[in-house]
C-alpha cells in the first residue's frame, strides 16, 4: 500500500541520488565531475581535453559559524638575492598570509501532491511513484535553471534591470535570457526598498525586442529598477524573493573592481581578473589572446582555462574561422560532460545559454570551488519527508542545499565585455 512512509523512505533512498547527478550535470557551471583518473589515457584520448568542472566538494575548508574562512597566500618571501664574496646575506622574510571569507547561501526548492493522489495510490504504488517522479523531475530543473542563472550574476538575485521609463504592463529590459513565459516576478527600485510590482507572471517575451510583458496593473518603472524571482505570496510589505540572497556568480567573482571574499584589488592588486573591452568587435583570436595571456601573465597559470560564451559571440568566431578557412572537425570537439566546443590554442570555447550577452569568460576551474555544508538534501529534521499543509488536503517536499560559489585566485580568471552578440 502507498503510504506517507513509504513514499518519504522511497524519496529518501531512491530519488535523493538521481536529484544530485542531475543538478550537477548538463549546465556548464554546474558540472562538477572532477574525474582524472583516466585523463589522456587510451580510454579516453580526449581527455587532456575534458571539461573538468567546478570543485564540488568543500573539503579542507573551514567553516565558522555559516561563513568559509581560506588562508591566501598574499606575498612571497622576500629574504632572497645575490650578494659578492663577504658581503652581508639578505634578512631573513617570509610569505605573506590573509585569509577570504563568505557567508554561504540558502537554496529551497519546493513541491506538493495532495492527499487524493495518495489515496488513489493504494491500489497502484508505481502510479504513486510516477506522479511522484514528474514533481521531482519538475523541481529539479528549475532549480537547475536557476542555480545556473545565479552562478553568472552578482549575488543581487537581479534577473535583469529595467532599461526604459514606462508606465505599462510591456517594458524594456537590458536582457530576456533569464526569463521564460510563467516566471513569478517582484520590481524593486534601485535602493532595493520601493517595490513597484510584486508576485507578477511573465505573460510573455520578445527576445529581438528584449521586452517584457507582465501581468496585472500597469507599474511605472525607471531605468535601472531591478526584476527579481519571487515567490506566488510576495507583497511590497512582505516581500518573498530572491533579493540579495543569491550566491556570488561570475560578475562577482571575475572581476577587475569590487571586493570579493573580503578582498578588494585596490589595495591587494593580486585579487583582480584580466579585464578586455571588445567595445562592440567581434570577438577574434587576437582579442583571444589577450584574454589567455593577461590571464597567464597575472598568474602565471593559463593552461587549464576554459572558455565560456554566448551562441550569438560563437558564431561570430565560428565564422570568422571558416571565412579564413581554419575551420575543420579538428577545432571541434566533444568534451566529458556531453559538451561540444571549439578549441583556441587548445582551450575549449563552450557555449551557456545563461552567460550574459558580449562576454567571454576565460575560467581556470582548478581555482574555483562550491562551498558547502550540505549537499541537495530533503528537509525531515522533524521525520517526516512529506509535510502536510496546514488545513490543506496536500503534502509538501522540501530539497535544500546551503552554499556558496567562490575562487581561490580571481587573478587566474578573465572575461571579456561588451562583444558583438545577438540581441537577447
């Protein structure tokens, strides 16, 4: 018979698994198969060539209270030279050490089936399970979707900026690529405080306008106000969303400005990222390579870098390879993971449909890492896997995961901005 008991054990032991694998495959950030075992070998003649993925372990990291502490190396000693036969011998040094620090972040996703289904589940628990399998398989995506969106942001939670002034229920925006049609939105200004529209649904989308259409009254926005994911029950007075909750993504992290992890290159000049402005070009190997060799001057390590771009800056660099015809099976390849790129001075160029439009990001994965003190798992604190709704016939699962995306070194990291790209 289907129970609440035996469907919370069978979430527990026969869903929590697949969950993880598919929240952590098929989107570029989140892959976090760091398998080397076999890189290069005659089993895997690609391998030099994989896409290794993000760390995705916090392993050898400390936690206090709900922050990650790393100790950074900042300086190298200095007690060295070269002296004549006699002379004095340098003074003694050594290396100098800080430590980067952030808070993690916390991820819900949520579900509910109602008391009838489960009823009418007695006499057929695999149709229990198959009604079971669509919520889960339908949560797990979103979360997927937007876990990656995050990854590409700023820790804002911002999905877009309002990009005219209008009183309408259609606007501009800066970029639609985070949004499909039955997103649940709030508008907030730029303060974060005045909500202009709150738990409103993207009725519809122009990609080519970069507009969008919202339902409800009509707000008066500005340029500049921030849309937000929110939740059905958000209000201006209690507003439930994404706000300033997100974890730091690659505008945080790959940078040449701004503090991160406590660190501001102002002052510490060996926490900033290589920074190229194609100014509205086309990005080329000549933009290319000063990406890869800002990077390995800065650092020293661009051996193991990826890059990662838009389908419409691809194309562009895609045609200019076969207009010179350099463009041959050679330079594209499948990498582990089910990811096809072409290849730059044997650097892969993959394609994210979340990465901001008229970027390159030149990513050494080796130095970015997830921290975390939970993997995706349900919450049963109390025993129970399903929870009944208070005067409601329905039960709610809850997965959660408390993390944070972050680098060991934003110097071995680069990006470049404001490429020619397709209008999204």
């Amino acid at each position: 018979m289907a129970t609440l008991s035996t469907f919370s054990a069978a979430m527990k032991t026969k869903f929590i698994g697949p969950i993880r694998d598919q929240l952590n495959s098929n989107k570029i950030l989140l892959f976090g198969l760091r398998d080397k075992q076999d890189e290069g070998s005659s089993s895997d003649p690609q391998g030099a060539r994989a896409w290794k993925g993000i760390q995705s372990l916090a392993e050898g990291i400390d936690f206090v209270g709900n922050e990650f502490r790393i100790p950074l190396r900042t300086t190298r000693n200095q007690g060295i030279g070269s002296r004549n036969e006699n002379e004095t011998l340098p003074a003694p040094g050594n290396e100098g050490y800080t430590y980067i620090t952030e808070p993690l972040k916390y991820h819900y996703g949520l579900f509910n089936i109602t008391g009838q289904l489960i009823k009418a589940s007695e006499s057929n628990e695999g149709a229990f399970k198959r009604a079971l399998s669509v919520e889960m398989n339908g949560v797990t995506d979103s979360l997927k979707r937007k876990m990656n969106i995050d990854a590409y942001g700023n820790a804002s939670g911002n999905l877009t900026l309002v990009r005219t002034n209008a009183t309408a229920v259609t606007f501009d925006v800066d970029s639609t690529i985070n949004f499909q049609v039955g997103e649940i939105v709030d508008i907030v200004d730029t303060t974060g405080v005045t909500y202009k529209a709150n738990a409103r649904t993207v009725t519809a989308l122009s990609r080519a306008s970069r507009t969008l259409t919202i339902s409800g009254a009509a707000p008066t926005v500005v340029v500049g106000d921030r849309i937000v994911r929110a939740s059905s029950d958000s209000t201006s007075g209690s507003p439930n969303n994404d706000l300033n909750k997100t974890i730091n993504g690659l505008e945080n992290i790959v940078d040449s400005t701004g503090t991160l992890h406590g660190l501001d290159p102002s002052s510490a000049t060996y926490w900033a990222s290589t920074e190229i402005d194609a100014s509205s070009g086309v990005v080329g190997d000549d933009l290319l390579r000063q990406l890869v060799d800002g990077i390995g001057f800065e650092s020293g390590d661009d051996e193991e870098l990826v890059l990662i771009t838009t389908r419409g800056v691809r194309k562009r660099y895609a045609n200019q390879l076969t207009q010179f015809k350099r463009f041959n099976d050679a330079q594209s390849v499948k990498l582990r993971g089910g990811f096809t790129a072409i290849m730059f001075d044997d650097k892969p160029m993959v394609i994210d449909d979340q990465c901001p439009t008229g970027r390159v990001y030149g990513l050494n994965t080796d130095q970015l890492f997830w921290s975390q003190n939970s993997d995706w798992e349900w919450m049963d604190m109390d025993g129970e896997t399903l929870k009944w709704e208070s005067r409601l016939d329905r039960y709610v699962g809850i997965l959660f995961k408390y993390c944070n995306l972050g680098t060991f070194a934003r110097n071995r990291h680069g990006k470049i901005v404001s490429a020619a790209d397709d209008t999204k």
